[in-house]
C-alpha cells in the first residue's frame, strides 16, 4: 500500500463535510476569527514530526522568516508554465512539503443550528480534523471552502488541525504564472449558520430606461423580507414560490464610471443579511458586449493577488492599487487567474471597475507534453472542473462589478471546459463567459485572444478575408462576437511599446472591446543579500531546480509601489476623453462608457521655452458619451524667441474618491510656433587647445577637460543594455530570434575605437568603430568648434553592409560623478522610446538621477528622453555645464540619458543592486534610439520605430554654466 495519502492523488474535488458553495454575504450572524498565531511545524518531505514553532494565519510559510534568500520552511518557487515536479499525473513526488497547523479555541456560547468552518485559501490541498476527527479535505487553493463541524465541537476548548499539503494532483490545474506559495493564506472562520437563517441570497440586478429591478434567488427560511431603504423598498416574500422580481423604480446606473450601489438587506427570522446593489443589465447583442445597452470597451490590467512581503495574503495595498488604477484611468481589471480575496470585489463595485473573474484553473505545463492527458478533456476530471467553476460563480454572483466570468487561463481545451462553460450559462444567463483557449468560439461567448499583432487584430475586426489559423466557418463564428484581448501589451522591463497603436483599433471598430495589459505589478519577493541589502527576488534567486527568471516581473508597477513609465504611457492612451489640440481649435471625443463630461474642466496652458505664461480655462460645453465637440481656441501669438507651446489638460473639476480636483485625466500639446532660430555657427575659430574653455588630447583628439570639469568624450555608442523586450523572441519574428542576439551576434555590445586622424584645427576627429572578427564598420568624424561656446557635429556613416537594427546612436561623455542633476526643456517628465510617446510632453523639467532612471528589478536600457532642446547639469553647488542641441532637419533633435552606470555594467547586473558604485556620470545624447515593442511577450518593434543603420549627422553645442 502506498504510503501517500489518497486525497493527494485522487482527482475528488475534496470530501468530507464539505457544504455546497453560496455566496460571500455579510450577515448578522456571529462568526469567530480563528486567525493569528498558530502552533506550526513543517517537514520538506512526509509527515512533520518536529517541535511545534508557531505561524502566523493568513500567511504563507515560505514567505515567513524569509531572510538571505530562505525562510526556516522551504522556499518560494517561480515558475511559469512548467510544472516544479516531474509531470506525472495525478502523482506528485515524496518530496511533497508538508505544513501540520494546530490551534484551541472555545467553543462559542451561539444558539444556533450549525456551525461551519469557512477557510478562504489554502494552497494546495489539505486535511482538516477537530478534535481528532476528519472533518475533510479541501482543494481549490484560491477557492473558499466551508465544512460542517456542527456535531464535532465540544464544550470548552476544542483543537482544530490543518495538515497542509504543497503538491498535490490539484497542482496539476493550478500552473497559473507566479510563485508557489503554500500555506493557509487566506482567513480561517467558524461561523454560526442560525435556525430559521438565510443560506443562500441572490438579489439579481437589472437596470433598463432609468428603472432598476431586483429578482432574488433565496434559499432559507421564510418569510423573507427585501428592503432597500434608498428606494423604499420592501418586500415581504413568505414562501419561496412568493418570490419575484421586484421592480424599484427610477434608480441610478451601476457602471464603472458612476459606481453608485444601493445599501440592501435581507431579513429571514432568524439572520438578517447585507448586501450592495448596483443596478446595471450585461447583455452580448451581435458582436457588441453591452451594459446598460452601451457598449463596453475595456482599459483594463491582469491583476494578480502579490505583495513583496505577504505574497497572496490579502493588503489594504489592494485599495491603494486599486485608486492607482482609477487615477491611470484603468476602466476593468482581470482577476488573473483565480478568484481574489473577497474584499477585492466589493472595493471594485465601490471604486468602479468592470471585472471579468476567473477561476482558478491553469494547466498549462501539459503543453510540454503535447497535451496529452490535459485534465481539460479527461472526463476523470470534470467533477474537479464543475466544482471550481461553482464555487467561483456562487462566491461573487452578487457583484455589480462582475460582467463576465472566466473559466480559467491556459489549459487547453476540451470537454470538461465546454462542461463548464454550460454549467455557468445555466447558472447565470446573464454574464457571458470568457476563456481564450476556446480558440475558435465553441463554447464562449466573447472571442478572446492573448498577444494577437496588430495585424491579427485587424483580421479580426475586418469583415472579410481570414483570420489566421481559422477556418472560415470558424473565422464567421467568431466574427459574430465580441473580440476581447484578455492579455496583451506586456509589461516586462522597460515597455510596452505601441499601445497607441492597440487603442487606436479598439475605437475603430465596434467588434473590438479592448483588452487588458499583462499585468498590472512586479511580483519581486522582498528579501536581502548574505550581507543584509534588500532586494527584489525573481525566479532563480532562491535556487529553484527549474525557474522562469524574470518573467515574473512583469507589471505596470515595480514591486516597491513605484508606477513605471509603460503606466504613464497607458493612462495617456487609455484617456476617457481623447483631446486633439491645434493652433485654432479643440476636438473633445467622449469615450466613457455612459458619463458626459460636466466633471471635466478644460485648461490652456501656454508656455515659451517650458516658462509659464498663462493659464486660462477654456469654455467647453459638456460632451455626452461617445459624442464629439469641437471649440475655438483663442490665437495665442508666439514669444519672439522662444518656442511656444499650448497644453490642454482635461482635469477633475472635483475631488472624486479615486483623485483630488485638478487630477489630469487626458492632455494634447501643440507648437504656436517655431521660430526660425539660426543654429549660430562660432565666428571665430580658435585653437581648441588654447581655448581654456575646452582641452582636448593631442593624440586621441578626446576632450579632457569642458569648463574647468573633467570630462571624457566623446565615444560613439550603439548599445544600450537589452531591455526584457529585447530579450525576447517576438511571436512575429520571422527568424525567431531576439534583437538582443542579433545585436551581440554583431558585436554591438564590444564595439572597439581607433583614431584614424586628429586635425588639430578644430580639432577634427576621425574614428573608426567596429567589432572583433567583423568587417562592418562606422565611421564617425567629431567636428569640433571653439569659440564663445563649445560646439560639436558628429558625422556618423555605417558601412553598408548592417543588416540588424541598432538600439541607439549616439555619443557618450563622462562626467564627474557629483553632477547629479539635471533641468532640461525637452520631452519628460519621464523617459520615451519611439513607440512610447503619448505620456511626454515637451516642457521644463528637473530630476536627479535616481529620477531620471527607472529601477526596474532586472537593470536594463532606461532614461531616454527624446527632443532635447537644452540641458543644464549640475552638483550640489549649482549649474556646472549647459547643452544646447542643434535642430536637425524638419526641426529633429537628439534626445538625452543622463545614467550613474553604461549600458555595459547594467547589462551585466542581475539586480540592481549589483551594479558596481557609480564612478562617473554618463551624459549621452542620442540621435535616434530602436523602440520598444512588446517581444518580451508579443510582438517586435513595429517597422517605423526601428532604427535601422544609416548616415546620420547631429549637433550639439556646449555653453558655460
Ligand atoms: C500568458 C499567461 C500569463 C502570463 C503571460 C506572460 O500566456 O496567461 O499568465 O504568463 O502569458 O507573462
């Protein structure tokens, strides 16, 4: 006989007590939290049999007392689609940690029928007894759980045990991408089930012509009473067979613009429960998802339940991220990929968000096999299927917020999904059903694509010719429904590009209903170095056997809160008011759902070379949803000498609960005008050796010293450290292979110097550049001139025989490393790459370095800021160096990077933290740098924002402080 225990193998959704799942209610019924300190002891493999320590309830035991990368319990695993255990289903290895949990309560003085023990989380399965009695075993990590313990108390203290199990054959349907986090880590209550209580309420909600409706689906002792006291509701049902729809009359909306809820009870003889209604209706007409009769389209995240500290126990940090997404005008959130903690639901039916909930279902590592034996299409394991869908719909059913359910992420497809699929449109007619492995819209509702190009997208939306990989029947099948991209743009590193370019087909067609990025945070586990520096983990750092590295930093937000500049691009593209500012006039699109723009004040703000000069409110009328207005703009003259440039912002005319008044929700920038400024060549040419100003080496011709400062340069560059994105395998590349290995493969990375000539007069500088055992070569000409001021053109010619992008070109100088600062007109306040633009504004900013740089957990190219106008950089003491760019033709100009390290050393680091003490500071001004894409998961950088080598010749000009 087997020594393992059957219940980790079996493929039984869970046993014992268990009770039927119901909703997640409020209720005036007593409950006991059985949170807190719990005996705990823990063995990496068969059953523990150590002292007892103790463990915090909700936690995760490889989180708790993590320090230099272990925790005294084993520790986290990141994977993202394979499997941490041979893939051998339904068994998982003797090497199976174990996690025995133990507490005392007393036994509540409550008059009451039953008493049930609800557990919110466990990961993954486990076994739970009272007083030495099995009560049962639970599985289903993110799914709550109630067991029925009402003839096991006892007066007095009574001992529950959990013994925790971290692999089971449940693991094989949890593979969702993110760390393996076992434990109890969600709350543990026994709650009193009162005699003549409710157990089970549904108040179905339906809003139509200004009038809302509640039909209740109650399952408990009658007579039963529906009150809303708002509405002067109150109805008394004394049977269930007395229970219908309830019209409440005039009501206002639930939508996720206007997140009005209604406060309701509902009131049995014994229990009385609370509830929040929103009324809203979701109905698919056509190709169209619509609530409330209007169309949806969705700026939405992947949310995932992660915190640096408490992995997937839930944390306020869950409101604060939640107002961050209001404030970056996130309009919907994917609860990727499991039901959240409870609370996550009411916070979005309050803040407003439009939610797809999934279950909590992924069996993505059989991929590695084929497929073969996917749980999905095993009958063996249906029951599993039906019982996690029933437990993720009968939990949130009463959210407003909920308008589609998801039958889980990436485990193929098969009988048991489509099973699935059935049991929800049953259960609940009203919310269509999601699931992207349903390629070709058998048995959904809504056509679903991850990571589709652009050109996909386009097929899709089209109403004619093929979409790829489809037949035509199946092409007209899933043109019939609404397109959802339930992940797209993903957000590793230093990106996505091209969001601009996803929006844009999103408001062009009425099929398409926009998409959710991948993903809204970093998951980086706070923990320290041996010698005690704190830092982000990924996958790799805690010596996992098979890991996905960094795949698992991937968010709009870094770990420690911080928004990255992709978020910025984001709530620029995804603005609910799309502002087209030109000389002369104001074009206002509404793109809310259903709300006009009375909330919205509309300021000019007109500014010569980034310095105020007025701001005036303009006069817009209010524009009502999916409707666009167009108003003069009075004609602002151009400053004599200076550029002129008018920014309109559409910001909160009051506090909101997300946002203070004043709050930017969308802006547009345009240029008065640009006065014809001769680029002003030096008079009088100097020899630069005498000039003072700047000293040059005789032989390398290299500056040494600029203005008293010591400074080296300047050197051409062409790398920068590879992005994630780079990295990555783009799913249109047609090579397959990352930019990152085609430009290491050319040696873009180990470029060497040498001085072909050094003319004095000037001095005049030639260079050739290339790489070891490689014959391309580019050759760079440094023109310098000397007189009142400092000026250099660099003339740069390829070889015409490059055949890979570039990632920059450019020229570096190094600096003293106490200049720090920088205050520039330009493009900011934040970095743009070219296919990343919509966020930056030309204007006056200053920021130190650490500003300047994103510090995103994996070191990589960041900083770029395109359309340098002029720089000032300086230390503690004030301005050491001002640079003027030279406009280039149609008025181009280089853009700026001001780093503490080169692309070399971040290119070698792991973590920040690793990055050697910066020694210098980097100035490098930039012609041109290659875009971002989205390869890291997605596509290559579209063509138009890919820097190809070419002759190229740019300005710059160096003035004293
Ligand atoms: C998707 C998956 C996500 C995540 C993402 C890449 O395929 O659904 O869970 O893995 O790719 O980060």
């Amino acid at each position: 006989m087997s020594h393992v225990a059957t219940y980790l193998t079996d493929l039984a959704p869970g046993s014992g007590r268990r009770t039927p799942p119901r909703s997640r209610l409020r209720t005036d019924a007593p409950e006991l939290s059985l949170d807190g300190e719990w005996d705990f002891r823990w063995s990496a493999a068969g059953e523990p049999d150590g002292e007892w320590g103790t463990l915090p309830v909700p936690a995760h035991w490889v989180l708790h007392g993590l320090r230099d990368g272990a925790a005294p319990y084993g520790r986290p695993q990141y994977t993202n689609v394979q499997f941490p255990f041979p893939i051998d289903p339904p068994h998982v290895p003797d090497e199976n940690p174990v996690g025995d949990y133990r507490r005392t309560f007393d036994r509540p003085d409550w008059d009451t029928a039953t008493v049930l023990l609800r557990l919110d989380g466990v990961e993954s399965v486990y076994r739970v007894a009272l007083n030495g009695t099995e009560v049962g075993v639970g599985k289903g990590s993110r799914l709550v759980q109630e067991f029925d313990v009402t003839d096991l108390l006892v007066p007095g203290p009574n001992e529950l045990t959990v013994r925790v199990h971290q692999w089971s054959s449940m693991s094989y349907v949890e593979d969702q991408d993110q760390w393996w986090l076992p434990g109890i880590f969600r709350s543990v209550t026994l709650l009193s089930r009162p005699r003549d209580g409710l157990d089970d309420v549904w108040l179905r909600t339906g809003y139509s012509d200004g009038r809302g409706s509640v039909d209740p689906e109650i399952t408990g002792t009658f007579p039963v009473t529906v009150s809303i006291p708002e509405l002067g509701v109150e109805r008394r049902f004394d049977a269930a067979s007395d229970v219908t729809t309830v019209d409440v009359g005039p009501v206002e909306p639930w939508t996720a613009e206007t997140p009005r809820l209604y406060d309701a009870t509902v009131s049995s003889p014994g229990e009385t429960v609370s509830l929040r209604l929103g009324f809203r209706t979701v109905a698919i007409e056509g190709e169209r998802f619509l609530v409330n009769g209007r169309p949806v389209t969705f700026r939405g995240m992947n949310r995932h339940e992660t915190h640096p500290e408490r992995g997937r126990v839930f944390a306020e940090q869950a409101r604060a991220d939640l107002l961050r997404m209001k404030r970056h005008n996130v309009n919907a959130v994917r609860t990727s990929h499991y039901p959240p903690h409870h609370r996550v639901l009411e916070l979005c039916d309050e803040l407003g968000f439009w939610v797809v909930l999934e279950n909590d279902l992924e069996t993505h590592g059989f991929e590695f096999v084929g497929w073969r034996g996917n749980p999905s299409d095993d009958p063996a394991w249906e029951d599993v299927y039906l019982d996690r869908i029933a437990r993720t719909v009968e939990r949130d059913k009463n959210h407003a917020c909920v308008v589609m359910w998801s039958l889980g992420n990436e485990a193929g497809t098969g009988r048991n999904l489509a099973a699935t699929a059935h049991w929800v449109h049953r259960r609940d007619p009203e919310r269509p059903v999601h699931y992207e492995g349903d390629h070709t819209a058998a048995y959904t509702d809504v056509y679903s694509r991850m990571y589709p190009s652009p050109a996909e997208v386009a097929a899709i939306c089209a109403d004619s010719g093929e979409v790829p990989g489809l037949s035509a029947v199946e092409t007209q099948r899933v043109r019939a429904r609404p397109f959802v991209m339930c992940e797209y743009a993903h957000a590793m590193g230093n990106g996505p590009g091209a969001l601009d370019t996803y929006d844009a087909q999103a408001d062009a067609s009425p099929r398409h209903h926009g998409g959710f990025i991948w993903e809204w945070r970093d998951h980086g586990i706070l923990t320290r170095t041996a010698d005690g520096t704190p830092y982000y983990a990924y996958g790799g750092d805690f010596g996992e056997v098979v890991h996905d590295g960094n795949f698992v930093m991937d968010g709009m937000v870094l770990p420690d809160d911080t928004p990255t500049p992709g978020l910025a691009e984001f709530a620029a593209v995804s603005a609910p008011v799309v502002v087209v500012a030109r000389p002369g006039s104001l074009e206002i699109t509404n793109r809310y759902h259903s709300v006009d723009t009375a909330h919205l004040r509309f300021v000019a703000v007109v500014e010569d070379d980034g310095v105020m000069r007025e701001e005036t409110e303009l006069a817009v009328p209010s524009v009502p949803a999916g409707e666009s207005a167009t108003v003069a703009l009075p004609a602002w003259k151009p400053a004599p000498d200076a550029e002129t440039w008018v920014t309109v912002r559409a910001e909160l005319a009051a506090d909101a609960p997300w946002a203070a008044r004043g709050h930017v929700v969308s802006h547009a920038q345009f240029a008065v005008a640009q006065p014809a400024r001769p680029s002003r060549p030096p008079q009088q040419v100097r020899r630069a050796d005498t000039a003072g100003d700047a000293e040059f080496d005789e032989h390398t011709g290299r500056l040494r010293r600029l203005f008293g400062l010591d400074v080296d340069g300047p050197r051409l560059e062409l790398w920068r450290a590879p992005t994630d994105n780079d990295r990555g395998i783009a799913n249109d590349s047609a090579d397959r292979r990352s930019s990152e290995s085609r430009w290491r493969e050319r040696g873009l990375d180990r470029l060497v110097h040498r001085v072909v000539s050094v003319d004095p007069h000037g001095p005049v500088v030639r260079v050739r550049v290339g790489a070891a055992n490689s014959a391309r070569t580019v050759d760079v000409t440094y023109r310098w001139t000397v007189a009142d001021e400092v000026a250099l053109q660099a003339e740069i010619v390829p070889s015409p025989d490059w055949d890979c992008t570039w990632p920059r070109v450019g020229v570096r100088f190094d600096l003293p490393p106490q200049l720090r600062h920088a205050t520039w007109f330009g493009t900011g306040p934040r970095e743009s790459y070219p296919d990343s633009t919509r966020a930056a504004l030309v204007g006056r900013f200053a920021a130190d370095l650490d500003e300047l740089n994103v510090r995103y957990s994996r070191p990589q190219e960041t900083g770029h800021r395109a359309g340098l106008r002029t720089v000032e950089i300086g230390d503690d003491t004030g301005v050491r160096l001002r640079l003027r760019t030279v406009s280039g033709p149609a008025g181009r100009r280089p853009g700026f990077t001001l780093a503490a390290h080169t692309p070399h050393e971040l290119d070698r680091a792991r973590h920040p933290h690793e990055l050697p003490p910066p020694t210098r500071t980097h100035l490098f001004v930039d012609d041109a740098v290659h875009g971002l894409g989205s390869a890291a998961c997605g596509v290559e950088v579209a063509p138009e924002h890919s820097l190809w080598p070419g002759a190229r010749a740019f300005g710059m000009v160096f003035e004293a402080p």
